[in-house]
C-alpha cells in the first residue's frame, strides 16, 4: 500500500521516530499494519528491538529510504510505525486530565507524557481540539500516547454527563482556592483551558476553582508547566 502523508480524516496515523515506535509496539501491537526502516538507522540499537518486536507479531518491516523522507519532515527519521487509529474510552472511576480547547501539538505531547510521570491516565479532551492522532502531537509525547485512555467530547457539559461522579478542580489565574490549600478528592477531574485564554469565567461554577499562586512578573504559566504542577500536586495529596 502507497501511504501518503498524514491526513486527519484517514483511518490511519504515523510514529516518526526509533522510540515513539518501540511505544507504539509494545502497547498497541495489535493497531500497527507496518513499519517501516530507513538504512541510515542500521547502527541506532533500538533498530534491532523493532526488528526483533515486528518478528515476534509478525509485523511486516521493510527498509524503504524515499517513503520515510516522503512521510516525515525531518531528517533523522529512522523509523515510521504505520497504525490503524482507535477509540479508547475513558475509566469510569479513574482520574481524569481534562483540556478544553487545546491548540499546541507540543503542549499536548508533553502533556500526555507528564500525565503518565504522575499516574493519571485518562486524558478528556473538549472540541475544538488538537488532534491527537497527529504524528507530530505523537512524536512530542514520545509515544506516550500509547499507554493512555483518551476521548474527545462535543462539550465540557458532554463530559460532565458522562462522568458526574468526578470532582471537578478548574484551573484557573483568578481561582478560589490556592493550590497549596486545595484538597483534590477522587475521581477528580483536574480541568485546564487553552494555551491562549484559559477557562472562561463560568468554570467558577462546575466545582472548586483553584490557583497556582505566581509572580506578578508574568501573566500565567505554560500550560504545560500549569499542568504539570496540578498534576504533582493533585496526585502527592493521594500518595
């Protein structure tokens, strides 16, 4: 089959790159259809690991030089895993990450690898929103990916009905609680707005809003650093 560069409404997406596709392999052996070498990645030693995962499935494994520089935008490219995408649901009484609106593929990598560093692994994602699938938000996750429960909702309302039982924690600069004081209670659902504006006033209302208390020298936080910090802090009260 000739694959083509990523499209969104494809049935299928990309790893770019040696360890993103080691992820890909190890946790969703059964989503991959192919992967695919480059000869310059010969000496890189998670080569022979693909190689050696790929026998194991019987995952076919070519070398194929000019359609890995046609697929991938960089070039230290080594390897492509080529996936059937899926549709995982999120745990009905685990933690939940929840973006609403998120536009960054970086922010939403990073974020998907700092989620699993403190054990929460069901990520709730509002429309509009990035798309997980695309390789570039994979490859920024480092093949996090691959190890979480995510699902996309119409509305942050959409979630709530599904998952009323959680207790909602909004993020946000004009919070009412300090972080320091909050005090998260499971299931929660830790809750972040975009890269751009945050939540809009009305998460005041969907449960207990919280700060991160800062230096006036900056507006906010990196979304990315935001979340990493509720998530520390959410999952150290728990431990």
């Amino acid at each position: 089959m000739r694959w083509k560069k990523y499209d969104k409404d494809a049935p299928h997406s990309y790893t770019f790159g040696v360890f993103p596709t080691l992820e890909l392999l190890r946790y969703q052996t059964l989503r991959v259809v192919e992967v695919i070498l480059h000869s310059q990645g010969e000496r890189n030693e998670g080569i022979d690991k693909i190689r050696a995962l790929c026998q194991h499935a019987r995952i076919g494994c070519e070398v194929n030089d000019r359609l890995i520089e046609r697929l991938s935008p960089k070039e230290n490219t080594y390897a492509i895993g080529v996936f059937q995408k899926y549709y995982p649901k999120l745990a009905p009484t685990g933690n939940h990450l929840v973006l609403v609106n998120p536009g960054d593929m970086g922010n939403l990598g990073t974020t998907i690898r700092t989620m699993l560093g403190f054990g929460v692994d069901n990520l709730a994602l509002i429309r509009p929103a990035v798309d997980i699938f695309d390789p570039r938000a994979i490859r920024a996750s480092m093949g996090a990916t691959f190890q979480l429960a995510f699902q996309y909702f119409e509305s942050f309302d959409a979630y709530r009905a599904a998952f009323g039982a959680h207790h909602v924690y909004p993020f946000m600069t004009d919070g009412a609680v300090s972080l320091p004081d909050a005090d998260f209670q499971p299931p929660f659902a830790l809750v972040f707005g975009s890269e751009s504006s945050g939540l809009p006033a009305e998460y005041h209302a969907y449960g207990m809003s919280v700060r991160i208390p800062q230096r006036p020298a900056i507006d906010s936080l990196n979304l990315s650093v935001a979340i990493g910090i509720g998530l520390y802090a959410a999952t150290e009260t728990r431990s």
